[in-house]
C-alpha cells in the first residue's frame, strides 16, 4: 500500500520545493499521524484551519497506484531467496540476515517503512540501493538496483504533482512524468530474468523460523545494521 494511503493524506506537498537536494522527509515524529509536523525556518504549507495554505483532504491519484506497484515488486525481491544450485551459490548467511531484517523494516514496521521511502539520496548515493546491494542474492542485486531507481523517480514525480498545495495532484502530470521510467525499469527487470543464465532461477519463501526469528531480535539487530550503514556512508 501507497505510503500516503496509509497516512491518508498528501506527504510530499510542500512549497517551494522542486528537486531532492532541499526536501525533508516528512516523517519526523513516531507515528504517521506526525507526518505534517512544522519546523522552524522551513517553507512549508500552514496547518491552521482556514488557512488559505491548509492542506487538501487527501484523494487517491495515480502515482499511489504505482507506488503499490513497487512494494508488491519489493515484496517479490525481499521475501524471497534464492535457492542454490549446482551452477549458483547459495547466499551467504550474512546477507541472509540482512534480507530478514531489512524485510522487516519494510513490511512489519509501519514507521520504518515511509522513512525508508521517502529518504532522499545523497552525495554518497542512494542508501536503499546501497541496502539491497549489502542484502540481495548477487543475481537479484541489479533487479534492487532498479527498484531503488523507480523509488528515486516516485518521489520526484511526488515533489512536482503536488508542488501546489491548493490543488490536488493532477493524474495527466503523473502520468506524463512516470510512464517511461516504469516501462523502462520494468522491461530491465523482465529482460534480465529472462536472460539464459537467469531464466531458471527458483526462489523460495523466507524460512518462517527465521522470520520469526529476526522479529524477536528486530530491534537490537536493526540498530546494529543503522548503524553500520551510517558509517559506511558517512
């Protein structure tokens, strides 16, 4: 599901804000329900009621379809492994764990998941595709790859249909920003499976041990992974 269906309302309807270089994520509170917080200095709409600058009650639109198009993907890559042959390797268990917990993070984690999403990338690069890269079978890797792109392009499709507060986003815009790129991505994913020498790839469920697993240890291993990979970008 749409990150801002689940918080029914527009998360990326800011103003003055045109690129990733300046936006914030808006999700700087525990909950979804903090997702508008106001910061000091920052250009963002008014959240007093009648305000000319008041948010729009949220409509659903185009790219929240799309956006449900790439978890369902997600959830594809993330909650499957890949199972060793003679001509492929298994997955090395440090990575194994990695997928359990970034898993997790994505879909059991209804605060993580939007932090995820929304983060912008940086100067060191895009910290999802750096995950995916740290957690993925070596032959799903350029499949994340992808994925992390079309992440990239949501959310500056995002920034531009609702760069004007009093107005809903407008589905022709979404459709005329994101049309290619998801053909693109998508046609890259489904060429590179149907490869030679990935075309008989089978893929099975994560061990519901493990994920049961990883649950109870979620908290304590998340935090090492953070912190692990703060480092590495810093």
């Amino acid at each position: 599901m749409s990150i801002e269906v689940s918080a029914c309302a527009y998360l990326f309807q800011y103003k003055g804000v045109s690129d990733l270089s300046s936006w914030k994520p808006a999700f700087l509170g525990d909950s979804l329900s903090a997702a508008l917080i106001a910061e000091e200095n920052d250009e963002r709409i008014s959240s007093k009621p009648g305000h000319p600058g008041h948010p729009l009650p949220f409509r659903y639109h185009l790219l929240n379809d799309w956006e449900s198009l790439f978890w369902v993907s997600m959830y594809m890559v993330i909650y499957r492994v890949v199972e060793p042959t003679e001509n492929r390797p298994r997955q090395p268990a440090e990575k194994f764990r990695a997928q359990c917990i970034l898993a997790a993070e994505l879909f059991d984690d209804p605060v993580r998941r939007p932090v995820m999403f929304s983060a912008a990338p940086s100067e060191a690069g895009d910290r999802l595709k750096w995950i995916l890269q740290g957690c993925l079978h070596q032959d799903l890797v350029p499949v994340g790859h992808a994925l992390a792109e079309i992440r990239v392009g949501m959310i500056k499709a995002y920034l531009k249909v609702e760069a004007n507060p009093s107005k809903h986003p407008d589905g022709t815009e979404s459709l005329r920003i994101m049309v290619g790129p998801i053909a693109e991505y998508y046609h890259y994913i489904c060429s590179y499976l149907d490869a030679e020498d990935k075309s008989d790839i089978t893929i099975a469920r994560i061990p519901r041990s493990q994920k049961s697993k990883t649950r109870g240890h979620e908290q304590r291993a998340s935090s090492i992974l953070s912190r692990s990979i703060v480092a590495n970008i810093m």
